[in-house]
C-alpha cells in the first residue's frame, strides 16, 4: 500500500517523524521517529551489536514477566543544521559540535529513561559510529545507510563520504541513531511525552 508521506517506509514505522525537544527551555529541536528493525537494519544491528542487548537482565526473554513482548527498536533523529554540513571551515565544526552535543545529551537521557524500567537501549556516537554505552563492540554503524533504510532518506557520494539528504533540509542535516530493546509502548509512550518543536 502506497503510503501518503513517500519519505518513511510504513512497513516498519511505528511513530512517523515528528520535531521533538528535550525540554521547553531550548530551541534544539530533534527529528525524531520510531520503527521496527527491518531486515536489513536488523543485520547490520547484529554487526555493529552482537548480542549485547540480551545481556541485561530484563531482555534475556522474548517477553517479561507482565507479558510485554520486547522488540528491536531503531530511534533515527536528525537535526537541521545551521549550515550546509558538506562545506568545510571552523564555522562548520562548530555547528557540528553543538549538534553533536544536542544528540548525545538527548541520547543519555533517552536510554536512561528505557534502562531505568528494565531494558536495552544504547545510541551510536555519530563521530565515530560507535555505540556509546557497550563499550566492547567496535563495529561502525552506518547512520546513512540506516536513515535510507528506515526514512527512504537519499544520498549521494561526495568522493569517499556518502552524504545524506533530507527531503526538507538537504545536507544541512545531521543524523544520529538511538537503538533499544523494549516493548513498543514504553518507547512510544517516552517519545510521544517529550515536548514538541517548533513547526516551521
């Protein structure tokens, strides 16, 4: 079924994008959704996290002990940069520095808030591609290759980088993944609490 909005894929999305913010006190606003791991991101989640998220002590099972059935979940967020990412100059690591910092403030609190009830969650440094709290896994994790996956987000090549483009902003974009183990309605239930941006 053809979906109306062509920019996520409805097969695997649970919340479609939406402008969210950590709190009413700042204007960095996040893009921030929700879906099922499809499968060619669950492959490359198994790359990058290999089990990890079955050793806490709530995910060992499929469900809890309440019944809840517990599912591999992707966050993807990007930000709208204040510039065009793809330029270079101080001006640019500079933009890329604060939006690096809204995402990681915005990434711990998220995966605190999912591990204070009991379950997996992680996000990936977007510098490095890392994850940022299993300290052991040392894959890279493609954040483009996973916002063309859940968004239907293009990109292009600009010599060795691949460069994402957002339908709204272009590649004034910054993307950054939040991963969890969780049921659905504890994760939804936390995006759909936090305020919401602006809407320009």
């Amino acid at each position: 079924m053809a979906a109306d909005n062509p920019s996520f894929d409805t097969s695997s999305t649970l919340l479609p994008p939406r402008l969210v913010r950590m709190d009413q006190s700042t204007d960095d606003d996040l893009e921030c959704s929700l879906h099922y791991l499809p499968k060619p991101l669950m492959r490359e989640f198994g790359h990058v996290f290999n089990e990890e998220y079955l050793q806490s002590t709530a995910a060992d099972l499929s469900t809890t002990s309440s019944g809840e059935n517990l599912r591999l979940l992707a966050i993807p967020t990007n930000q709208r940069a204040r510039e065009d990412l793809v330029a270079v100059g101080d001006h640019i690591e500079q933009e890329k520095d604060r939006l690096l910092n809204v995402f990681i403030s915005f990434g711990k609190y998220i995966c605190e808030q999912i591990r204070l009830k009991g379950y997996w969650a992680d996000y990936i440094d977007p510098c490095s591609g890392l994850p940022m709290i299993s300290l052991n896994c040392n894959k890279v994790y493609s954040e483009v290759d996973g916002m063309e996956c859940l968004l239907n987000y293009k990109s292009y090549n600009a010599g060795f980088c691949k460069i994402l483009t957002h339908p709204k902003w272009g590649s004034a974009v910054y993307p950054a993944t939040i991963f969890a183990h969780a049921p659905v309605d504890v994760v939804k239930g936390l995006i759909e609490s936090l305020p919401r941006g602006a809407t320009a």
